[in-house]
C-alpha cells in the first residue's frame, strides 16, 4: 500500500530503513562517475531538514513530497519529489529527487509494478497541485537511449572530459 510520508516519526522510520548499513554499499555506487560518491547520510540530512521546512510551512514552493510502497511494516520501494518553480520557463515543476527500491534495483516484475504505482501517484498529486511539468532524471548508463547504436554519449563535452551524469525526461502535465 502506497503511504504518504507526513510526520517526521514516518520519515525517521524510513530513513532507519533505507540508510542501513547493508543498504550503503549501493547507495555510494549509484553517483556520478569520475570516483564522485553519493553520501547516503547528507541526502538523509537533507531531506530530513526540506521535509521539516515542509511540514512547517505546507505546500510553499519549494516544498518536498515523499511517498512510501509499505507492506508488513516495511518500505519495499519509495520516492521523493520536490515542488519548485523553474525559474526559466517560469512554470511550476515537479522533479524527482529520488525513486528507487532501497538497496537494489528494481529488478522483479513485483517491484517495477510497485515502482510505477508510485510514479503514477507522484504524478496524479502533481496534476491535482497544478504542476504543468514533471521531470525525472536517469543514469545515462542505465537509459541509454542510443543502445541500438551500443554507442554513448559523444558530443563536444564528453570530448574534453565532461561525464554525462542523468539523462532528464520531462512531462507535460494535463
């Protein structure tokens, strides 16, 4: 069942979840190349602070959102999205921060079926909220979207040493 996360007593529950022990090996190998590791306790720190601004203020941008896919009393797959207002198209947007099962890919049929619900959660708030566009970021070495040609990215940044570290999709909003 799909949770929304709205007590500080909920998120210091996932957290202890998430940013275990076991799960951190995984968490600093899903960051960007050139040996930059993601820190799994300053994304915590982080978000723990956006979420408490968030509960004091409500939906004000900017503003996090965090759903949780729980079931006997354990987040099996979760995500959080910021509420912003992008500044260069002047339209309120609603971003990915994270979505992911904790400590894995989702690679059973169960948990890509878990992770969609939640996107279409995301999505179906952003839609009610007013956003007009949602953006969602990717590993380009996990969404390649020229794998027919096998070749990467290669353009003049990747040339003199830039790393392409997301690829971003967005959606127009209804």
């Amino acid at each position: 069942m799909i949770k929304e996360v709205k007590s500080i007593n909920h998120f210091d529950k996932l957290a202890r979840e998430w940013n275990c022990p076991e799960n951190k090996i995984f968490w600093t190998h899903q960051s960007c190349r050139q040996g930059r590791r993601f820190d799994p306790d300053s994304i915590e720190k982080n978000l723990k602070s956006l979420f408490i601004s968030t509960l004091q203020t409500g939906e004000i941008l900017p503003f996090i959102k965090l759903w949780s896919f729980e079931e006997n009393g354990r987040s099996l797959a979760g995500c959080v999205f910021s509420g912003n207002k992008n500044f260069m198209m002047n339209e309120k947007i609603f971003e990915e921060i994270l979505w992911q099962v904790p400590g894995k890919y989702a690679s059973t049929i169960k948990h890509k079926k878990i992770m969609i619900e939640l996107l279409k959660t995301a999505e179906n708030y952003a839609r009610r909220s007013g956003f007009k566009v949602m953006s969602i970021s990717r590993d380009p070495q996990l969404h390649n979207f020229t794998k027919e040609k096998n070749s990467g990215i290669k353009n003049y940044y990747t040339r003199n040493n830039y790393e392409p570290a997301a690829i971003q999709y967005f959606k127009t909003l209804n």
